[in-house]
C-alpha cells in the first residue's frame, strides 16, 4: 500500500512538472507586446466625441507602455474606408479600430453589399459611452419634446431633423424616437450634414426642426442661448440638470447611448485581447484618467469581449428593424 502511494504522488508530481513545461513554453511562444508604435485608426475627424475617446486611452497607455500610440483620423463612407484599413491589417495587435455603432453595429443595415462580417472582427474592450441629447432652435415654437412629437405628427412631409447620412447615433436615436411615436421616418425630412457639428450648427440657426447630438457638443450652443436641449437619454446629465430623460417622458425605447470601445482584425491571438483587458480595466480605475473622462464628457463604462460583441450583435438587430432590413 505504502509503494502504491509513493507511486501515485510521483505520478501526479510528473504530471504538474509537465503541465509546467507546457505552460512554460506557451508563455515562450508569446511574443513580447507592445514593442513598437500602435495605430489606432478613428472614423470620424478630429474633433469629434469618438476622437476624443480614442485620444484619451492613447495618451494614457503610450506613457505607460513605452511606445507611441498614433490616433489615424480616416472619416467618411459610413465608416468603412477606417473598417477597410483594420480588416485588411495584420491580427497582431498593432492596428485597433476606435469602434463604436456607426462602425459596428450600424454598418450592415446601411451599407450595402458590405465586403466583410461586421462579427468577425475581434472586439477587444468597451472603455466609455455618452447618452444623446436632443436640440431645437431656442427660437423655435417647439419648446419641449411633447410639442416636436405633435408637430412630427402633425406635418411629417416638412418635418426636418438633422442626419449624418445613415450609420451615426444621431441617425440612431431619432429612428428610435419615430419608431416609438408611430411616425414613419420614410414620410419625414432628413436633412444631411457631414458632421454632428454642423446640426449644432443648423438648430442655432434655425434651419432644421429637430437635431441630435452628445451633450457636450452643444454646450456652447447651449450656454450662448441659441439650442434648447430638450431631453436625454438613458439618465440626467449634470451639465444639463433640468433636462429630462426619455424614459421619464414617456419613451424607455429611445435610449440609444454613443457607446466606444476598441477593435481588432479577426482572429486576434488572445494574449493581446487579454492583455488590452486587463491594461484598459486598470486604466478605466485610475482616479486623474477618470477625471479626465468626466471632464471630456465620458461616463465609465467597461465591457469585456464577449459582453462588447453581445452588445453589438443586439444593437444590430434594432438597427436592422428601424431601416427595415430584411434578415438574410
């Protein structure tokens, strides 16, 4: 019995001293990350919300990694020249997409014939989000979201809201807003702009009834007197305190939030997914980048993989029914 135990513990002490080995020569296996400059490639000018929450992460890790991290302004074509440029780039951790909807789960429904999976991308980390807010001119008769709803209605042919063209937010979140009070979009007037900017721009001037954006886009516009917010979504603002939600309004389905995370190429090798895990978790809890966020106008808001694909897999589905997309 004796010679049966020692038998057995030299089996199992074998056993871990060659699992060890393996683990040892996986960890070999992986090369050393980062080691050279990092690209992250953004949709959108410079200047706007996904901009600024790509250039925050970017100044952050570079210091603290040791190499340069390059945010790549790419706009335009519904996103997809920046989508283009990360499907066709090396998995090796050296190429991100700054993701969010428009890029994501918003381009399957609004470009046509797309030349690759919006899921086979590897999605690497959620980092922060903002609600949307929705704006009239502060010389408009439209003075709550009650009396744009009724004038929606009322007149639909000649009612203008500002749209970026398809894949955006503001796109996103005034389909939803139609959708819950019955109005056909295909019956209202979208006016195209090239830039959130410049809806800000056209609600100060009083050229279009109805416009959407993030809540720090229209501070200045809101501060001079020349925007009236009129509602916001998911929760209130501390910028805008007095302005109520959608949900408190009567409308919980209007609840699209311009969510940001990071994307790599397909097939990413999990080391370098894990280890932009865990260094944008610790980020996400240092108290001078949380200040940093909140002063930018970001919420904390951290998703892993699997919950950021999830995220989008649904959101592609109500993307999908609000354009009236038939699923193949």
């Amino acid at each position: 019995m004796y010679k049966k135990k020692r038998w057995l513990v030299a089996v199992f002490l074998s056993a871990l001293v060659t699992m060890g080995v393996g683990w040892n020569k996986e960890a070999q296996c992986q090369p050393k990350y980062p080691t050279r400059a990092i690209d992250i490639i953004v949709p959108f000018a410079a200047g706007a919300g996904t901009d600024a929450a790509n250039r925050l992460p970017a100044t952050y890790l570079s210091k603290k990694w040791g190499v340069p991290i390059n945010v790549i302004n790419k706009p335009g074509g519904n996103t997809l020249p920046a989508n283009m440029d990360l499907y066709s780039a090396a998995p090796d951790g050296y190429t991100i997409l700054g993701d969010s909807p428009p890029s994501s789960s918003m381009l399957e429904a609004v470009v046509k014939d797309l030349p690759f999976k919006v899921l086979d991308k590897t999605f690497i980390v959620s980092t922060m989000s903002t609600p949307m807010i929705f704006i009239v001119p502060s010389t408009s008769p439209l003075k709550t979201l009650n009396d744009v709803i009724a004038e929606a209605k009322r007149d639909p042919a000649n009612f203008t809201w500002g749209s970026l063209g398809g894949a955006s937010g503001l796109d996103l979140v005034t389909r939803q807003l139609f959708k819950a009070i019955g109005v056909d979009v295909m019956k209202t007037k979208p006016v195209m702009f090239k830039g959130g900017a410049l809806v800000v721009v056209a609600i100060s001037g009083g050229h279009i009834k109805l416009g959407s954006t993030n809540p720090y886009s229209a501070i200045a516009s809101a501060q001079a007197g020349v925007v009236r917010v009129i509602a916001i979504t998911r929760e209130r603002n501390p910028v805008y305190p007095d302005v109520p939600t959608t949900e408190e309004l009567g409308y919980p389905t209007v609840d699209c939030i311009s969510w940001q995370s990071l994307s790599g190429p397909p097939k990413m090798p999990s080391y370098i997914v894990e280890f932009w895990d865990r260094e944008v978790k610790a980020m996400l809890k240092d108290p001078e980048f949380m200040k940093q966020a909140k002063n930018a106008g970001f919420k904390i808001d951290y998703k892993n993989s699997a919950d950021t694909r999830e995220v989008v897999r649904k959101e592609a589905e109500e993307v999908a029914e609000l354009w009236g997309v038939k699923k193949k």
